[in-house]
C-alpha cells in the first residue's frame, strides 16, 4: 500500500510541474484515480471472500462513489458532455463564488501569491473614456500570441483570465511634479496612454506594485457571460514616519543611569 501511494504521489508531482491546459491535466488525474480504485476493488474483493460483510458494505460504497466520479470525469474530461446524474452541480448552488474562481476585488492576488495589503492600495486612476477598447484589443493580442494564459472555459466555471492577472507591458510616467500618467501596450516598443494620475504635493510619488487585469469573458452556472476588460494599478502606500522609541534599560543600568 505504501510503495501505491508513493507512485500516485510521484505522478501527482509530475503532473503539477507540467504547465499545461487544465483539460488534459484533469484528464491525467482521471486516468491516474484509476490505480486507488482498482486497489480499494482487491480488498473489496477480499472482504467478500472472509465473509466481513460489515467491512464490505463500507468499503463497497466507497468504492462505487470512486466509480461514479471516474465515470463523470470521463464523459467531462474526455468525451466533452455532462451526465444528468451529475451531483455536483448541487456544491455550485450552496458553494460561495470564490471556490469556483469567480473573481472578488476585495482581494488583490498576484501571479505568484496574496499582496500585502498593509503596504499597498490601489491608486485612483482617471483612464480616458476609450482605454477599455485599447486593452481588449491588446489582450486579444497578448492572449493569441501566448503572453498572457487563460482557462479552458468548456471545463470549468470562471474567468477566462485568472483573477488579477499581471498586465506583461506597462509604465507610469511622470510628468510633472503632480502628475503621472499610466501607459500599456503589447510590447515595451508599443506604448500608449490610457490614464493619468495626481498626488497632493510634489514630494509624494507613486510606486507600482503591479497593473493587473480584472474581468472578460467567464462562465457561471453552465452560462458564457463577457464584462469589459478593466485595469487595476497597485501602488506602495505611504507609511507613517515610526516615532522614536524610548530607550528601554535593563536593571542594572537603570540604577547606574539614575546615579548619573
């Protein structure tokens, strides 16, 4: 059982290391649960022949709800149709949004991990009143040509693009001693301006963290919808100045410090 589990773990390794479309990396699991499913069959098998009916029956059942979820996961991952006696359907009814990737904006994520939002926020940005058909026709671009991923929606409810995804291609510029304007473009070559920014003094600036990507195309419940793509620029805040803290002795140099 030992040397079952260390092979399904090795795969399941191998498989997260492969960048590839969430498709074919279920339809991997799928094949791989067949090993587990087999092996619970042997001992199903086994208990019948020493007559532990009890053991049966549990394992039995156990058995079959692997069966069952093989069988989904074939006709999902593999032959592209639903199954009416698909039951989970019933967890995206009672689940929150959030577990099927449905995007929250209370939470900034990046690529790589949670931002820290003690020390960041996101900057008020006045975009001009066409940026959004600049940005859809730039992530048409970046998505054809590979530089941003997205999900495969005929498997999956969500966002066509991850939640926050980092925009590849762009620059704050300032341009005056109040003023930043912020440009995007497909490559670093091709930029254009799509919003501008103001500070409250010329000794304030604006730090990027990351220009991330909100909304597009997604699915809910069975059903395509399309929002507007948007923009969200994450700056370093501001942090107050720390006052100076006492200095703290310990005994013995308090009572040298009070002969003083």
């Amino acid at each position: 059982m030992t040397f079952l589990l260390d092979i399904i773990n090795s795969v399941h390794k191998f498989l997260g290391y492969l960048d590839i479309s969430p498709k074919y990396l279920n339809r991997g699991y799928t094949i791989l649960s067949v090993i587990p499913t087999l092996y619970l069959l042997r001992i199903v098998y086994g208990l019948w022949q020493n007559q532990n009916y009890l053991q049966f029956f549990l394992y039995g059942i156990a058995f079959l709800i692997l069966v069952y979820f093989i069988i989904l996961n074939v006709f999902y991952y593999f032959l592209d149709k639903n199954v009416k006696a698909d039951v989970t359907q019933l967890f995206v009814k009672y689940l929150p949004d959030e577990v099927f990737n449905i995007q929250d904006e209370e939470n900034t994520m990046a690529n790589n991990g949670t931002i820290d939002k003690v020390n960041t926020q996101e900057a008020v940005v006045s975009y001009d009143e066409d940026y959004q058909l600049k940005l859809a026709e730039n992530m048409r671009y970046l998505i054809g040509n590979g530089e941003i991923k997205v999900n495969d929606l005929g498997r999956m409810d969500g966002f066509l693009v991850d939640r926050n995804t980092l925009y590849p291609y762009y620059y704050v510029k300032k341009v005056s001693d109040k003023e930043y304007i912020l440009n995007i473009g497909r490559s670093y070559s091709e930029m254009e301006p799509v919003g501008r920014m103001t500070v409250a003094s010329a000794e304030d600036t604006i730090e990027p963290v990351g220009l991330f990507i909100v909304g597009g195309d997604f699915v809910k419940d069975g059903l395509r919808y399309h929002e507007p793509y948007r923009l969200k620029l994450i700056v370093k805040k501001e942090q107050p100045e720390e006052a100076e803290e006492p200095m703290i002795y310990s005994r013995s140099q308090r009572r040298k410090h009070s002969r003083n």
